[in-house]
C-alpha cells in the first residue's frame, strides 16, 4: 500500500500532481481542502467553524482535521492501493497523529513528495486560481497570510520528514509534465 503525502505551500500545484499521481498509481485521493469545502458549502456546524479559520487565512484545528480525516480514510476501505493526502499534515503533531492513525492500520507514509515553489510565482498562482475557480478565499491579501502560516507552522514538516528518510524534493516549476516526471520517479521508487 502506497501512502503519499504531497507537500508544499499554497499555490504549489498539490492538487493538479495529486491527480496525476492518482491516474497513474491508483490511490485514492483525500484533500483536506475539498472535505472541509464541501462542509462549509453543506453548511454544516463543522463547515462554519472551519469557515472562519480559513477566511482569515488559518488552519483549520487538528482535533477537526484528524476527525475528518480519520472517517474519510475509513470509508475508503481495506482493499485500496494507497492514500495520497493533500494538505494534511500541515503541522508536526498532525504528523505525528497521522503515523499513529496509518500504524492502527498497519501501515505507513511511503514518501513525502515536496513541491518547491518561490513566495512570487505562488502568489501569483493563488490569485490567478481565484479568478478562475471562484474561491474567495483566493486573493492576494489572504495569500500572503496563507504563506505566513505555511512557513510558521507546516514547513517544519519538510525536517519532520527528512528525518524519517521519507522527504523527495522536487522543483514545483515549469511544466506540468517535466514537474510529474520527477514526482512519478520519486513514488516509484517508495
């Protein structure tokens, strides 16, 4: 069983790789990102309370984020060829709490695939995103702080990992496929 975590800040293309990853490998795909959209959009009491951590441009609690998670990874089954997980962990506790939760399971994280992108070129592409997929939360003020936070609290993951031996650095730009080329070696080899 492939366990992939893809990593990266904000704009760093972790959804178009993770689908790309999910074609060529099989793995089924959770984004914490989609889940807690689909909450807020449903309206639900962990939808509100997520909204407003993410409008502001913070992360969602771990106690919600690992619930969530904990029912999704579930109800996808014994029988699967792995998980890749975008935009969890993002913290170091999260991390920690992702190993117990795939341990309970007899598993683990394969590799942790980190997209490398400069703050200019990230920004650009949030704001280009939320012209584009309507996402309020999209913009160039709400971005900065999305990134404060990602250098704060989620890239002490990439040391996190680097000593389980699990990190693989990749060049998060150029061209989607030469970026996908160097992502599938590094899953290949997991």
């Amino acid at each position: 069983m492939k366990n992939i975590v893809i990593f990266g800040a904000p704009g760093s293309g972790k959804g178009t790789q993770s689908d790309k990853i999910i074609e060529e490998f099989g793995v089924e795909h959770i984004s914490t990102g989609d889940v807690l959209r689909a909450e807020i959009k449903a309206g639900t009491e962990l939808g509100k309370t997520a909204a407003s951590y993410i409008n502001d441009g913070n992360l969602v609690p771990d106690s919600l984020i690992i619930d969530i998670l904990a029912s999704v990874l579930d109800s996808k089954g014994k029988d699967i060829e792995g998980v890749i997980f975008d935009g969890f962990p993002r913290t170091i506790a999260q991390a920690e709490a992702l190993d117990v939760m795939l341990k309970e399971r007899g598993t683990e994280v394969s590799t942790v695939i980190g997209l490398e992108v400069d703050d200019a070129e990230l920004i650009s592409r949030i704001i280009f995103r939320g012209k584009t997929s309507g996402r309020a939360d999209d913009n160039e003020e709400t971005a900065k702080k999305r990134l404060e936070t990602y250098y704060g609290q989620t890239l002490p993951l990439k040391d996190f990992y680097i000593e389980q031996g699990k990190y693989t650095k990749i060049n998060g730009v150029g061209s989607i496929d030469d970026i996908y080329a160097e992502i599938s070696k590094a899953v290949k080899a997991c």
